[in-house]
C-alpha cells in the first residue's frame, strides 16, 4: 500500500513568530512513519520553514499554496514557478478559494500546471466534484467539496470514496480527500480504498492536532 500524504494548508495564516511557535510545539509529535507530510505555509514563511525542517532533520516535505501563469517578469506582486522551486517541490493548483476570490478560470489552471511541470514541481490540483476540469501533467488529485471547506462538515467517507474510484478509473495516480478534516474523522476517510491521504486546513494550524491526524491517518 502507498504511505498515506498528509498535507497542511495554512491558507493566509501565521506570522514569523507564530510559525516559530508552531514548528517548536510540532516537532516533538512527529512520527512520520511510511507517511508523507507536506507542508504548505505563505510565501513569506517558506524560507523559514525550510531552513528549520533542514536543521532539525525532519523528513517534511514544502509546498506551494500558489503559482503565478507567467513566468518571471513584469507581474508585479506573483510568485513564479522557479521561485518555487528554490523552496518547494511541491504546488496547490485550483483550490476553490483561488477560483472564487481571485477568478481563476481552467485557462488559467493550464498556464500554472504547465509552469509547474516545467521546472520540475509536483502538483496537487483541487477538484470540487468528479465531474471538474482537470489539466494535462496532473497526478495528484484532491476533492475538497465547497460546502465541506471550514464548515466542520465533512463530506461523507463513502461519497469522497465514490468521487475517488471514478478519479482513479480516469488513471489518476493519486486521490485524497480535504474539507473539515480532523483527528476524529481522518481515520474514516484514510481507510477507503480509493483514499491516499489528506488536504487539512483548519486543523493543521493547530500543531498538537496535526500531530494527531498524521499518527491516525
Ligand atoms: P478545511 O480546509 O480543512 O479548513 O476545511 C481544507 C482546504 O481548504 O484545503
């Protein structure tokens, strides 16, 4: 069986002091056994994070809450993919929070996953439903139904397993599920054959509970 990925989304989350905080109360909860954990913090905080994982040998993995569609240049305010990859190897692609506040339509998501394979990141695209467009290069594919995100309602185990099998039938290598993930529930979702792991929002910013859902996924 693959290891199960677990992955945080801090979202817009978390100052430099608030991360200190968080990676010092982490560490010691760790236990990664046959797990992947990747972690996905603001830009801001990449380097820091970084250079901590490095010092203290942890094997976690960065990721990418975004990517610019263009390449370096005049585009004042983004983040291109070879920035990235100075820090990740990893990159969240088409989180609906990105489709609703910052219009981001399936041309755009083309642009970012062809940046994305071009230097050489990983890509998780975000999919809402079974039906949702999906890029060429993708292999990880995470289903985070709207009405689960931040509500503390989950969708079911079953449902997102449904969603999974008809993902994996596409030949998808990779389906995890995200929306009100926490230590009481991950179990249930982890277990479903079609399931490789989890996207976790809310409760990752939370180190202790973290810690948990990577010990019970
Ligand atoms: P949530 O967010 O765990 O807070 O529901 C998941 C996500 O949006 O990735």
């Amino acid at each position: 069986m693959n290891p199960s990925l677990i992955i945080a989304n801090w979202k817009s989350n978390k100052t430099l002091s608030e991360v200190e905080d968080w990676l010092e109360k982490f560490s010691p909860n760790y236990n990664s056994i046959n797990k992947t954990i990747i972690i996905c913090p603001s830009f801001t905080l990449l380097s820091e994070v970084k250079s901590y994982l490095e010092n203290k040998k942890l094997k976690i993995e960065l990721g990418g809450q975004n990517i610019s569609q263009f390449e370096n240049g005049e585009y004042t305010g983004e983040v291109n993919a070879a920035q990235i990859k100075d820090f990740a190897n990893y990159v969240l692609v088409g989180h609906s929070e990105r489709r609703k506040n910052f219009e981001e339509t399936n041309q755009i998501l083309d642009q970012k996953i062809n940046l994305v394979k071009k230097y050489g990141l990983i890509p998780i695209f975000c999919i809402q439903g079974k039906d949702t467009y999906i890029p060429k290069g993708v292999g990880i594919v995470a289903y985070e139904p709207i009405f689960a995100i931040g509500t503390g309602n989950s969708d079911t185990p079953k449902n997102a397993n449904e969603v999974g099998l008809a993902i994996k039938r596409k030949g998808y290598e990779k389906f995890l599920y995200g929306g009100s993930i926490n230590s009481q529930n991950v179990a249930s979702f982890t277990s479903m054959p079609s399931i490789d792991g989890v996207l976790v929002g809310r409760a990752s910013l939370d180190p202790v509970e973290f810690g948990k859902i990577i010990k019970l996924a």
